[in-house]
C-alpha cells in the first residue's frame, strides 16, 4: 500500500474574515480569532450592569384620582398608589445585572423641593446591607426601595428641573446641591428613612459621609458609572407640568450659557410659573451628548420620560408636551399611560429596553464567519455583529468575486483601504440589499428578506416529522404552540404570547457564530442554508442574482427551529444586556446528495439529506430531507434520550459522511461538556466522552465506543470529544476504516474499525496512542480540533505523521496552560490494528523542537545532540509562548506542517473594545519541525532560524 484517503471534514484551506474594532478587515490563513467563546469579542472586565436612576414626580397632585384631579373615593386608587404597584411589580421581576436608585422631587408644608438621591444607582439584587450598614442583612435594594416609596406622602409643587439637575450632578460625581443636608437614618421598626432633613441625600450617595451629619458642609456624589461602555438612563415620570424652578442660575453658570426662555413656547398655554420648564432641555442635551466623566468616552447618560394622567387641559397639554420636549433632548423615549397602555406594563417595558441597550457597550463592528461559501463566480459571507446583549445580530451576504477581491451587486469594489486595513465600502450593495449596506450587518442581505407575512415558518412538535403540517406551524393560530414552549411566565396572556410569536414570524437573523452556510443546486435553483443562535435554521433562494444590477433573490424558502428551541424565544425577544449568550443552531451542517447521475445537480431520483448540530445550542443532531425545499421533512433526530446515545454532549462534532462496509454513515464524535468550560485542572467528564458510526439515512446507531454504557468500552475514554474526526481509508478501497482525534484529557486516539462489519459494541480496535497533558494548570492540554494526516517516509520506512494542536477555545483569553504542537509518528500505517499494542506516548517521548537546533539554530555542538536525540524519539513538538495557542486545524502540504496561532495581547487602551490579539501563520518541516522558508523577511534563502517558522498576520 502506497497511500490512503482522508475523508473530508472541511474545506482543505479555508480564509477568515474578520471584521474587527474600526471596520477593518484582515484576512488570515485559518481563523485563529474566531475562537469559540465570546470573549475574544467582549471586554468582560469592564461588563458593568446598565444603571437607572428612576425620578419620581411626589407632588401633591399625585394623590388624586388618576382620571381627573379629585381625591380618589374609598375603593379607589390615587396616582401614588398605581405609581407603587407598578414599580413593585417591575421590581419583582427578575432584573439580571440591572443597577437602581430612586431619587424625587417633592415638598413639605413650607416649601417646593427637589430632593436629593435617597437610594444610590446599586445592584438591583446585592443585599441593601452592603450599601446601608444600619438595615438588617438579608433585604435586597428592590425590598428596600419599594420600602422607601411606601413610606412617603406625595406634597408640594412639581420641581422638574431643579431634580433633574440634582440627577446630573450625581452621575457626574460633582458636588452634592439640593441634597446637601443632614441626612436621614433608617429605621427598622417602620422599614422607612426618619429624622434628618426629608430633601437630604443617602449618606451613601456622597462622600465623605460625615459632610452633613451636623449641619452644612461640602461634599461630592459618588457618581454610579463605572466604565464608558456602561448605559445610564434616567426615567422620569410625572402627572403634570414643571411649576417649581429655584436653580436656573445655578444651571446656567455650570453649563456656561444662558438658559432659553420657554414661557412662549412650552409653557405658552399656561398663565403662572411659565418659567418652570426653563433649562430642562439644555440639561437633558447636555447628558445625552456630553461624557459626564471626561475620563471615560461614551459616559453619557439618557432620559426617559412618563407621562401619567396628563388630560387635556391646558396643564396637562403642557405637560406632555415638556416630557416629549426632554425626552428627545435626552436621546430617550416618552410614554404615556392610557387606557390601553397601563403604568406596570410602561415600567417594565423600558427596563427591559435598558436592559437590552448594547449602543454604547461596543464600538460599530462586524464579524465574519471564518468559513465562506463560493459558487461560481459567487461568495456567501455569514456575519454577526458583537454586542453585550445575550442574542448578536447577524445576516447572510452575498458578493461578486472579481479578480482584485470582492464586488458588490453593481460591480464595484466591495472593499477598500482604510486606517486600519481592509474594509467595507459604506457604497458597497450586497446581494438582496435594497439599498447600500455596506459594513452595517443588519442592513440589506438574507435578513432584510424575511417575509412580512405568509411565512414559510416550521418546528416539530410532539414527534410529527412532517414539517409542513399545519401542526407545525409556527403561527399565533397553533394552539399547541404554548406561552410555556415559548419561555414564557405561567402568568402570561394569550395576547403576550400571540405577539411573541408574531415577532418572531418577522425578527431578523440572529448570529451565525459558528454556522457556516451550505449550497445546494437543485439545477433551477441554487438554495443557501445557514443556521443561527436565534434558534433558526434558514433556507434561502440564492438563485439569483447572476449577473451585475441584478438585485432580485434572497427569498427565504423555509426556515426550521426545532422544539426544544421554542423555549428561548423570549429571552431572545427581550434581548437583554445580562446572562449567558443565547445559542440556537450553531453547528457545521453536512450535506449528503445522494447524485445518482452524479451531475451535483438534484434531479430526477437524487435525495438530499442536511445534518445539522447545535454546538452549545443543544444536545442533538437532525436530519432534514432537503430534496424538495419547498416540502422539507425531518428525518431523524439523536439526542441523549435516544437508547445508544445516552453519553451524547453538546454536539459540536461536525459528523464525517463517509462509507463503510457498502453503506452510507456518519461518524462523529460525542461533543462538549459545558463542565469543561471551568476546568483549570482535568477531569473526567460526565458527557460527549464517545464516539459514533450511525447510518446516513436513517440515523440508526451502528457502533460506538465510550468508558461506560452499551457501546464498546475503554476505560480511558473518559474526556469529552468536541472535535471533528479524521476518518481516513487506509487500502483506499472506498471503505473508512480507521479514526483519529484527541480530547479534552490531551489524549491522542486511534480507532481501527473491521471493514467486515461492527456489532454496536463491537468490531473495532480503540488505541490510546499518546498523553500530551498532566494533572497541573499548565499541563491542562485541550484539543479542539482533528489532526491532520500525511504518509510519510523515513530511513526507508511508512508512517502515518498525526499533526494536532492544542488550545483552550473555550476560553481563548487564558494565559495559565503551555501549549504545543504534537507531531507524532504512527508506525503502524496500514490497514488494521497496530502490529503491536504501543506504549502511550508522553511528551518526553517526542524530541522538544522548540529551540530548532535540527533546522540550524544554536552552536555547533547542539546541533549534533539534537540530530542523535531526535533520532530515538517518536515525533517532535513545539512549546508555544506563554497564551499562545492552537484555534484552528492545522493542514500538511507537501510535506509541510501549516497553522495558525491566537495569542491574546494588552495592545488595546480602550476599556469598550474587544481584546486586542495577534494572529500568526506558522509553516514548518512536517519531518522535525525546522522552518521552511523565509517568513521573518530576513532575506536569507537559504539560512532559515527559528523566528522563520512564523510571520504575523495582523
């Protein structure tokens, strides 16, 4: 035997295209800064809550009868009451990393004030303890707010202005004004602030702390934002117009202008204190476009307001028109309670908005999927763009390919040179795009192209694989369809969980993280599918366009969000800037035509089959029948629940068609366990530690191997298995027959399958070849992906050379682990097991090629002991530096080892952008790890040193 075949996993050489922080776009040879977690894209050290401030209006008025201004009758409730109830059940709900603070304006029995801050901008759920020594441990800041607003009596006149002042000062850390009085102190007993001075501000608000316990002092807020990337929103709710203003000269020497004078404008319908709206809009302006901290870019805070009971009297008219006024000063909303639109329901809208506010958590950037799909002179590019919230958005794009690189619709360069490399045109026009798009991710493309009604929208409940039965529609008119399956609360009504649906029937794409899209030609029509965090496996018609100026196509055929995925579709709806990110159908698609003209075009009796996983979406893969897109069906569908498939993880092992024994299967590894995620030190996992061979079309389990269960058993199986496979043919007789692949244990496998059949626990011989991690930090050695495989020849004798990589993708920050790339000789290359059961190979089994002695470095003398020590060794490897490591496959090219290398770096000064890194291509003898050719640009041709096995792509 002379060769043997490698079934393909992906694409041989594959390009990324990031594009990063300033719309630049860098190209490299594999995708080392697409790793798996998030956190290449978030600055997760400074991922500080949004903060609110809500401003309450207290004023007299707000004890009458929300429908006119008479007290409320004995059954009835005032403004104030309907003002607390709403805020206690917004407060109930669940708040994520959402910061509070209260603070109002007021008045007593002598005078009209605007208060200080009575609660500081604090974590909605930390113990009030924390912030208040005096009350008991074990109340939250929402317990003790809805506490402080019990306790209080709405009096006085309507000191919008002047409060909102106070606000600013606060957020900016600036010295404490209307608040600077004695301060209250709580008491236990009434659970309610007493004593001191009602307009004082919480001693926890400002410092020092003892500024006014005695009288009159000096003191500075302590303003609530922490990092420019954090949203601040004031909400700010009144029942009428502004009446009270005391601090206008003030205002005006700290903005440094003079106030405009609204008696004639705002207030003009109105005949007394037409002075009181004065300065409200400059304030508002000034903290919407302003950095309150000049330290910290995009430390800019936004204003909501409420309008509740604002009838149509001319103090009421006025009113609403003040609150629409500051709010689109403020860069906010304005809301108004109606008979249709009740307070409770406007609280917790606009909390969950803040929540959901990710404008200044990440600069404008884009992503694209490392993996593009070319047709033709065609291009399909999935891109998402990376933002704080737990759902990215995302599109598919589709561009010319023209001889200088990427064109638009109309012909022209799609790209250009700016500052920071390449970039999107802001003229270039994608596919499908009615208008130009250029980097803007949510513009134009795939998702621009959804249908406004009548969609094609599948799931499949209860086990009904036919997906176009009515049965599985998903449509406000599916009864089976549950507010529960959606997500959703026991206590949501059939009109919340109609609109859920209705959204969802329109919502653009979400992410496409790690989905990459797959064609299928069905001779009249070309059909893309991708699959996206949102949960939704699309299908697009990508027939058209063809030629320039063309700009029909990117219908969506159908699109398919499994069962078990319904449930995540309001806290995808919600979109809220805390929790884990949402994932969906994340996973690699396979497709299986089977071409029985063998014209790669469907027609006549051809089938297509897509297989698709979900990564950290889920645990399952389904098998879609594609060969009529207008009619899919489901064909089957594996999950831990199905008997065999009990060791199952999160399936992100792209599963490898292939032939075996005459017969169609699909071979894959167990997949991830999310335990791993947290794991400095290995340790045995309790999923995704298997393997399995199933038939192609039915999904029937064949075989599969773990360290427990029905399949065949190896004791050392024991780690999860996220990678592809290298399944390979070794007599090239069209039969696979052997496997390789490491773990997240850093073992390296080989499993040599009876091409005369499997029993399910039965029929293959697993090897445990190598151990290429310890029991340490820094040994803890993961492998991700498949190794790659060449036949090789030394001193006149085969073997199989096992190139891998290791690199933790999950958390592709982490500095502590060293790892390396693995070159291991297989001696035993032909068809059937090893001649012999080898010793497990360790690390010091394999000649450490990091300093390249063998390719020249070094003096005379460690040349000579290199060559003789490598020389009894069974291999080579390469320690990386420290955080350097392995994200992505590497490729054996004529006798050439290639890969890439993620390494994180501290080169970025802004605290809101992603993690600055460095990518490098490395290039090495496959034989013993010497560099090749001259990638240090040093100009030698023929004296290559160590830093030549490298060369910086970003």
């Amino acid at each position: 035997m002379n060769s043997f075949r490698l079934f393909p996993s992906h694409s041989f050489l594959r390009k990324t295209r990031s594009l990063l922080a300033g719309l630049s776009l860098s190209l490299y040879a594999s995708s080392p800064l697409l790793a798996d977690d998030i956190e290449v894209y978030i600055n997760a050290t400074t991922d500080y809550g949004p903060n609110i401030l809500f401003l309450f209006d207290l004023s007299g008025s707000m004890l009458w009868r929300p429908e006119d201004d008479t007290d409320p009758g004995p059954s009835e409730s005032s403004r104030y009451d309907i003002l607390k109830d709403a805020l206690n059940n917004t407060l109930s709900n669940e708040l994520g990393a959402l910061n509070i603070g209260l603070a109002w304006f007021a008045g007593d029995s002598s005078s009209n004030y605007a208060t200080g801050i009575k609660w500081p901008v604090s974590h909605n759920s930390s113990s009030a303890s924390d912030i208040d020594p005096a009350i008991a441990p074990g109340q939250k800041v929402t317990s003790v707010i809805q506490s402080i607003m019990d306790a209080q009596t709405p009096l006085g006149g309507t000191a919008i202005v002047d409060s909102l002042f106070e606000a600013t000062l606060y957020f900016r850390g600036d010295g404490v004004n209307q608040g600077a009085y004695p301060p209250q102190s709580w008491d236990g007993g009434s659970k309610s602030y007493v004593g001191g001075r009602p307009e004082a501000s919480h001693v926890a608000s400002y410092s020092p702390a003892d500024a006014f316990t005695s009288g009159s002092g000096v003191a500075n807020y302590n303003s609530p934002i922490k990092s420019g990337c954090q949203p601040n929103y004031i909400v700010l709710l009144s029942d009428g117009r502004p009446n009270v203003l005391s601090q206008q000269a003030n205002i005006e020497s700290f903005l440094g202008a003079s106030c405009e004078d609204q008696s004639d404008k705002i207030m003009n319908d109105v005949t007394n204190w037409k002075d009181g709206a004065n300065c409200g809009l400059e304030l508002a302006s000034f903290l919407s476009g302003t950095d309150q901290i000049p330290t910290m870019p995009g430390s800019k805070v936004k204003l909501v307001t409420v309008g509740f009971a604002l009838n149509s009297t001319a103090e009421g008219q006025t009113g609403r028109k003040f609150l629409e006024e500051l709010a689109i000063a403020g860069d906010g909303a304005f809301y108004e309670v109606t008979p249709t639109l009740d307070l409770a329901t406007i609280l917790s809208t606009i909390v969950g908005q803040v929540a959901g506010d990710n404008e200044s958590f990440t600069p404008p950037s884009i992503s694209v999927n490392p993996a593009k799909l070319a047709s033709s002179n065609r291009t399909f590019l999935s891109m998402f763009k990376p933002a704080h919230n737990r759902v990215w958005a995302g599109n598919l794009k589709g561009y010319f390919l023209g001889a200088g690189g990427l064109l638009d619709v109309d012909g022209n360069p799609a790209m250009i040179t700016g500052t920071d490399g390449l970039e999107f045109s802001a003229g270039a026009r994608s596919f499908w795009s009615a208008a130009p798009d250029g980097a803007d991710v949510e513009a134009g493309g795939a998702s621009s192209k959804v249908p406004a009604s009548g969609r094609k929208l599948y799931t499949s409940l209860g086990g009904n694989y036919n997906l176009t039965d009515t049965a599985n529609s998903v449509d406000v008119s599916n009864s089976a369809i549950t507010a529960g399956m959606l997500g959703m609360s026991a206590t949501a009504t059939s009109t919340e969980r109609d609109a859920l649906i209705d959204w969802f029937r329109t919502a653009p794409y979400g992410d496409p993280l790690h989905s990459q899209p797959s064609m299928v030609d069905y001779g009249s029509r070309q059909v893309v599918y991708i699959g996206t965090n949102q949960g939704v496996l699309h299908a697009v018609d990508a027939t058209d366009p063809v030629t320039t100026g063309d700009y029909s196509g990117g219908d969506e055929v159908f699109a398919f969000i499994p069962e078990e995925l319904l449930a995540n579709l309001n806290a995808i709806h919600q979109n809220y800037a805390w929790g884990k990110h949402i994932y969906g159908m994340d996973g690699d698609i396979t497709i299986w035509h089977k071409d029985d003209n063998g014209d790669r075009i469907v027609n006549g009796v051809d089938q297509v089959t897509l297989i698709a996983g979900m990564r950290r979406g889920g645990k399952s893969y389904f098998a879609l029948d594609i060969t009529n897109p207008d009619a899919p069906a489901l064909k089957w569908h594996l999950n831990p629940s199905v008997s065999g498939f009990e060791r199952l993880g999160q399936t992100w092992s792209r599963p490898i068609l292939t032939t075996f024994n005459g017969s169609k299967v699909l071979i894959f590894a167990g997949g991830y366990d999310p335990a791993q995620d947290d794991k400095t030190v290995r340790s045995a996992d309790s999923m995704g530690n298997s393997v399995y061979v199933v038939n192609a079309d039915t999904g029937a389990l064949i075989w599969s191997a773990s360290n427990t269960g029905s399949g065949q058993i190896n004791a050392d199986l024991k780690y999860s298995i996220p990678s592809d496979l290298a399944v390979i043919d070794s007599d090239v007789n069209g039969s696979a027959d052997r496997i390789y692949f490491g773990d997240m244990g850093g073992q390296l496998w080989r499993i040599d399958l009876d091409e005369t059949g499997l029993g399910t626990s039965s029929g293959a011989i697993i090897t445990r070849l190598a151990d290429f991690a310890d029991n340490t930090t820094s040994g803890n050695r993961k492998f991700f992906y498949p190794p790659a495989v060449a036949l090789m020849y030394l001193n006149g004798s085969r073997y199989l050379a096992i190139a891998l990589g290791s690199g933790n993708r999950s958390h592709p920050l982490s500095t502590s682990v060293e790892d390396r790339m693995f070159v291991l000789r297989d001696e035993s290359p032909d068809v059937g097991a090893p001649t012999a059961t080898p010793a497990v190979v360790k690390s010091s089994d394999l000649y450490d090629a990091t300093q390249n002695y063998l390719g020249g470095d070094g003096t005379s003398a460690q040349r000579l002991a290199a060559k003789a020590e490598f020389a009894t060794k069974q291999g080579w490897y390469i320690s990386m530096p420290s955080s350097r490591k392995m994200l992505s496959e590497p490729v054996i090219f004529e006798k050439n080892l290639i890969f890439t290398t993620y390494e994180p770096t501290s080169g970025t000064t802004d605290v809101c952008a992603a993690p600055s890194s460095a990518g490098r291509y490395m290039k090495l003898a496959l034989e013993d790890g010497s560099p090749v050719s001259d990638l240090d640009g040093s100009g030698d041709p023929k004296q290559f040193s160590k830093t030549d096995r490298e060369k910086e792509i970003n």
